[in-house]
C-alpha cells in the first residue's frame, strides 16, 4: 500500500469524486478525513465503506467557503489522528447561468468554495506543517475547464483558472518546506451531478462523440491521478495539472 501511515483530508468527500478519492486513499492505507457540508448521512456512508476496509475514517461538518468552517476543519482533522499528511481540495460548486445573467450571489458562492476555499485551507493546513517543519502533499482537484473555455460557466472558469495559477505559484513557493502543490483535471465524468446529462441521450452522445476514448471518465481515474500525486511515486512532480479527460481537451469545440 502506498499510503500506509499516512493521514488524508477530502474536502467534500462524501460524495461523487470526493468518495471515490477517499475510497482510494483508504485502499492505499491512508487514515480519512471526510468532510461534507450539509449531507451527514452521505458522510458516513463513506465512513463506514472505508471502516470495512479495515481503516480509520472519520466525517467532519465544515463548509470551506467560511473561515471559521476551515479552521475548525483543519483543527479537528488534526485532533482525529494526531497528524495531517495529505490534502485534497476537491469541493466544488459551478452556476448555469449566461454572462449577462449571472448575480453578485451566484459569483460568490462559486469563488467562495472552488477558490477561496481552496486558498485558506492550504493555508490553514501549510500553517501546521510550517510550525512542525513537516513536508506535505496538496492535490487541487481542478477542471479541464482551468484552460477549456466554459460557455454559460463563466463564474466556475474564472475560478478554475485561477486555481490553476494559484497551483503554480504556492508550488514555488512551498517546495523549499518540502510541501508539492499539484492539480488533477477531470472531464467529463460519470457522478450524479451530471444526472441531467445523463438522461438526455441526445446531449450525451454529442459529447461522448467529442471524447477521443469514446466514453465518459469514471470517478475512480480521477483518485488513481490523486493517488499519484499523494504517494512516493509523485514526490518529484509539483506545480502541475495532470488532466483526465478521455483527450477531450485535445479534440473539443464548440457548436
């Protein structure tokens, strides 16, 4: 096992990728922090997956777009175990909505988790591997859309993009404390977000038709990538996006 002995943070890993991810790093022997915002039932649902697999796991409550939230996370993660050795920024939030319609509200909520989030739980996990002199390992899960553009998304590119910098530039910066900062890209794939895609079977195939592999991604590639990043055969890699996309972003466009 790749992970054994190590202790991991998914934020919103109670469902969807964040699961999968979870999943994985517990069946890599990692100990599992599962934060969810609002559905506990769906958190201990992955708690007590993990718990059959012979790991440790434990839900916590936060939502990542409040400090306080984030700090507490963090805190109580740390309490869990006694240790932090891997984050996973995978919360996410995106808005339809055309440009010209999307609110003040709808932009917040977007930047607050996809960026803002990400941003101050870094640092509230860098703070604590700074004053312990630890080395760590930050996984961003990110979006083909941090270079694709996103037509009628345009809050959910803007902070994906920024992820995207925001990567590169604390990879720099960390590296010296033994910290690697890395994203992990998805496409298109199959989670229960996308439930209205997948019922439409005309929309899905004009997608799949744009997706060199023919197929939609499954959650588990995107935790393969993660896993990657978060043990011993990724130490070298930092300030990178790995994309997983089927080679979609290689071949898309637009109507």
């Amino acid at each position: 096992m790749k992970l054994e002995g190590k202790t991991a943070l998914v934020t919103g890993g109670d469902r969807g990728i964040g699961k999968a991810i979870a999943l994985r790093l517990a069946e890599e022997g990692a100990n599992v922090v599962v934060n969810y915002r609002s559905s506990e039932d769906t958190a201990r649902e992955t708690v007590a997956e993990i718990e059959k697999g012979g790991r440790r796991a434990v839900a916590i409550q936060a939502d990542v777009a409040r400090l306080p939230d984030i700090d507490r996370l963090v805190a109580e993660s740390i309490a869990a175990y006694g240790q932090l050795d891997i984050l996973v920024n995978n919360a996410g939030i995106e808005k339809h909505a055309a440009f010209w319609e999307v609110t003040e509200d709808d932009y917040d909520t977007v930047l607050n988790v996809n960026l803002k989030g990400v941003f101050f739980t870094t640092q509230a996990v860098v703070r604590r591997w700074r004053e312990l002199q630890q080395p760590g390992r930050v996984i961003n899960i990110s979006s083909v859309h941090e270079d694709l553009a996103f037509p009628n998304f345009a809050a959910y590119a803007a902070s994906k993009g920024a992820l995207r910098m925001l990567t590169r530039t604390l990879a720099v910066e960390l590296a010296p404390m033994g910290i690697t900062v890395n994203n992990v890209a998805p496409g298109a794939i199959e989670t229960p977000i996308n439930r209205n895609l997948l019922a439409d079977k005309a929309k899905l195939d004009a997608l799949i038709s744009k997706i060199p592999l023919g197929r939609l991604g499954q959650p588990s590639a995107v935790a393969g990538a993660v896993v990657f990043f978060a043990s011993a055969d990724g130490d070298y890699a930092t300030g990178e996006t790995l994309i997983v996309d089927g080679g979609l972003i290689r071949n898309y466009h637009e109507q």
